[in-house]
C-alpha cells in the first residue's frame, strides 16, 4: 500500500533509522507515537520490548498509525519528532 508521508516526515531518513532497528516505517512510527508522552529512558531493550508490543498489536497498531498519516494528530507533532530523536538516540543510530 502506498501512501505519502507528512511533508515534515523526511522518508529516507526514516526508513533508514527504521531498518537499523529492525522494524518498518509505520512501526517506527507508531514506537514514536507510544514513546512521545513518556520521559523514561530509552535504549535498545526498550525499543524492542516497544517493538514488540506494537507487534503484537496488529492491525490495531497499524489503524493508529493510519491515524497518524491522515495528519488528524498534528498537534502530536513535535512530541513525535521528539520521539523518534530519542529512539534514534537509543539505537545508536547515527544518520546525516
């Protein structure tokens, strides 16, 4: 299924952080989404334990993320650009 990011979500780079943490662009996107609210720390276990959840979530992680695309959460936005710094923190990701 095809479908266009927001114009603020740069897709290279997010398929990028998304493959070097084993998980899809719409994963990552929703591991943002359940990441952004939270000021614990973060790091590669909990990515996975994240991931994992979201996995098991299904089609209902999928619809939220859906949800996200369809630009309804915009207010969320920066709480998820946040995110995604963070998991691209607690990766170890390095990307330019």
């Amino acid at each position: 299924m095809s479908e266009s990011l927001p114009r603020g979500i740069d897709a290279a780079r997010l398929a990028a952080l998304a493959a070097r943490i084993d998980a899809s662009p719409r994963e990552l996107l929703a591991l943002a989404a359940r990441l952004a609210p939270s000021s614990a720390p973060i790091d590669r276990a909990r990515i996975d334990a994240e991931l994992a959840h979201i996995r098991a979530a299904g089609e209902a992680a999928d619809a939220g993320v859906g949800i996200l695309l369809l630009g309804f959460a915009k207010f969320a936005a920066d709480d998820i650009d946040r995110a995604l710094e963070i998991v691209q923190r607690g990766a170890n990701v390095e990307l330019s």
